[in-house]
C-alpha cells in the first residue's frame, strides 16, 4: 500500500505540531506506524491522501452512527450555513436541539450546549461542586471525561496508550481533590462513599466504560452507586459522551434505567461538528448562570451549524427500528469476530455494548482498569498494522472501541470479518 503522501504530511506536520497531530492517539506511536491522512469520507468509507480505501470503524471516534457525509445531515449544514457560520448570539437551531435531547433524555429537565466533551464535563463537574458547597469529585480507574485536570487521573484510553500515570502541569492541589476508584467494585465503592472525611461532591462515570476498552457495568453495580449516591446527597454524573444516542436514543441511561442528576453529552449530538452539552436536574441547572451563581461560558456554544448536524442526526435516530436495525448488525458481526477469534488466538474477549465493542487480546473477563491491561498492546499492534495495510481502519489503541454505523454493508462486515481471518491466522 502507497503512503507517499501520508509520510510525507506527517514529516512536515511533526515540524509545526506538537507530535504531528492535534490528538495524542492519532500519532499511532502504541501500534508501531505513522498515522494515515484522511483526505474524504463517505457512508462506512474512508479514503487517505494517497487514494487509499479503508472500511472505517472509528466513526470519527462514534458520532458517524449514520456513516459518513450522511445525505440529511450534509443537507441541513449547508441550508445553515447559507444563513452565516457563526453568530455568538441565540438561534432557534439551540432550542429545537435543545428540546430533542430534553424529550429524549429522561433525567435531563434542562440542557446547556458547550463546544466539546471536555467542556461538558469540566462544566459539569464545576456545577455539581457549587450546587453541594463541596469539593471532591469521585471517578473510575481507566475512565476518561477528557483533559481538564481534575480527570487525568488514572485516566483512560490516551493516559494509557502513552504509558503515563497522569500529566504534568497538573497541580497536586487539583488532584487531591479526586478520587479514584476500581470499576465494578461494590465495597469500594461503598466504603468511599460513606468517608465523611472526603468532602464529595459528586461521582463522576461513563455508565459503560469506552476508554479502557468497552467495559460494561454489572447491573447492581450501577443499582448501588445510585442508591448509595441518592442516600448520601453526593451528585451522580453520567457522562454519555460515547454512550449518549448510541447505546440506546434514550443513552446508557435509558437502557439500564439508572437515572443520573447530570448528563454530559458529545460526539452524536452534533452529527460529527465540535459540540458537546450537560444537562439534568432543573433545581441543579438553575444554578448556572446567568440563572445562578456558577459560571460557565463560550463564545461559539450553540453554533449553528453543528445545531442543525445534530437535530438531523437526532431526527434520523427517531425512526422506527434505527436500534434494532444496528444492534444486530452489530451483534452478528460480534458473534462472528468472537468465533474466528476462538479458532485462530489463544487469548480474546470481546465485549460489547450495542454497536460499539473491543476485542481484548486477554483471556478475560475483562470487567475493570486491571484486567483491561492484561491485554497484550504488542499483539494487538500486529493486528492494527495488518489490518490497516488490508483496507480496515480501527482504532490505533488496544484501549478503545470499535464502532458499527448504519452505513456498514453486509459486504463491509463480511469483507472485515474475512481479513481478521487471514491476519489472526499469522498473530
């Protein structure tokens, strides 16, 4: 496979940006190669700068649910931006988005869009330590809620990738504010929460972990950080960045029916645009201001072009039997990636949830941060480097999820599943 062009543009990219990318995880630098540049995109798709088909299941890392340059979303971003790209000001998009996500989300009374994840948890987490007058904030091992610092510890899929505990810059005064704590683990948990010496604000989770790989939760370990979170005042955050419009309409929340006081939001939202939002309880968003005293802002919140992406996204998702249709593409796909595994590999586990899963190269099972890394990353960079020379794009970390779109064919699946064999057959 030619990658001339690619070379060529990470060469020269590494002299004008840190690494040569502007997200660690795309330097490729944990499966051993240099990133391909991605020039167009179109349904289950992706072509590099050297012409280069790939079948892509990074989905832009989820939002793509659609697939790629989606005719309806495509459609509804250019009517918009035949208005101007960017107001600083209200629009009618922010409300009709706004009312979708409110009628879909059943813990959500009231929602604030922000421009990225990151700022949706960041803000979050600022809203539920001024709503409670406390300042911890409790969160999992190998879960990540982006880079603001309160979360880079033991945090997920880019912290781990790289190999580091952490980051500097990071003042200690910031992170001993934070707690974490083992995945599906009851007693810790219980014990942690009940430490009236911490001080908690709130508990901060992905309800199905996407950055140590996909972990699922087991269901009474979700049961008992509700009620132990209820019991004690301590604010519940779900953060669905993945999981939100993905695991269900209704998000994680909806599918295992645990109801959270926050929710932060991404990724789908904006059909693929920079968007993210938070959004709960009303007694709680009313303390952000202008409303109440907690202050939170951005200058190009509630854009409307990523608006209209994300209410034609939201409009496509609501038709009858969307869910249906793609879990079971996406299961029979599993069951049948899980078989070839067992034949050709003396170590997998695949865990999934909806359409997005990780095949572990670990015996398994793989249910917190500890077992996620008896995965073998050396293997599974074999397996990357030979899957991607073959047409298929995954994710450039043994520590991340690979995710079905409508727009994956039989022929897509069949053709991946086919190639898996041939590179398993040599791992």
């Amino acid at each position: 496979m030619n990658t001339t062009r690619s070379t060529a543009l990470f060469t020269k990219a590494q002299q004008l940006i840190p690494g040569g990318v502007n997200s660690p995880v795309r330097a490729c630098k944990s499966v051993g190669c240099d990133p391909r540049f991605i020039a167009k995109a179109k349904g289950s798709k992706i072509w590099d700068v050297d012409g280069n088909e790939y079948i892509d299941f990074i989905c832009s890392w989820g939002p793509m649910i659609l697939g790629h340059n989606h005719p309806a979303v495509k459609e509804a971003i250019t009517k918009a931006m035949e208005h101007g790209t960017s107001f600083g000001a209200p629009c009618a998009l922010e409300v009709e988005l706004a009312e979708m996500v409110v009628d879909a989300l059943p813990s959500v009374d009231m929602a604030r869009f922000v421009s990225s994840g990151t700022e949706a948890t960041m803000s979050a987490l600022r809203l539920a330590r001024g709503y409670t007058g406390k300042n911890v904030v409790v969160k999992f091992d190998g879960c990540y809620h982006g880079h603001a610092d309160s979360f880079l510890v033991k945090a997920g899929s880019g912290v781990i990738t790289l190999g580091i505990p952490g980051s500097p810059g990071v003042p200690e005064d910031i992170v001993k504010n934070t707690v974490s704590i083992p995945y599906n683990n009851i007693e810790v948990l219980e014990k942690t929460l009940r430490d009236e010496s911490l001080d908690i604000a709130c508990l901060i989770m992905e309800p199905v972990a996407g950055n140590m790989g996909v972990v699922l939760p087991k269901p009474e370990f979700l049961q008992a950080i509700r009620a132990l979170t209820a019991e004690l005042g301590i604010v519940l955050i779900f953060d669905e960045v993945i999981t939100g419009f993905r695991v269900s309409y209704g998000g994680a929340q909806s599918h295992f029916d645990i109801m959270p006081d926050l929710t932060c939001l991404g990724k789908i939202i904006g059909g693929g645009l920079p968007v993210g939002a938070y959004g709960g309880k009303a007694e709680i968003m009313k303390h952000i201001s202008p409303e109440g005293p907690v202050y939170q802002a951005g200058t190009l919140s509630g854009n409307p072009l990523a608006m209209a992406a994300g209410i034609a996204t939201l409009t496509e998702l609501k038709k009858p039997g969307f869910y249906e249709t793609l879990n079971a593409k996406a299961e029979k796909f599993a069951e049948e990636l899980q078989g070839i595994a067992n034949k050709h590999l003396d170590k997998s586990c695949l865990n999934r949830q909806g359409s997005v899963m990780t095949n572990f190269f670990a015996k398994g099972p793989i249910t917190d941060f500890d077992s996620a890394m008896t995965a073998d990353a050396d293997k599974y960079g074999m397996y990357y480097r030979e899957m991607l020379d073959k047409g298929v794009y995954l994710a450039p970390s043994q520590f991340e999820g690979a995710f079905i779109s409508l727009a994956h064919s039989d022929d897509d699946l069949s053709r991946t599943l086919e190639i898996t064999e041939s590179v398993f057959r040599k791992l």
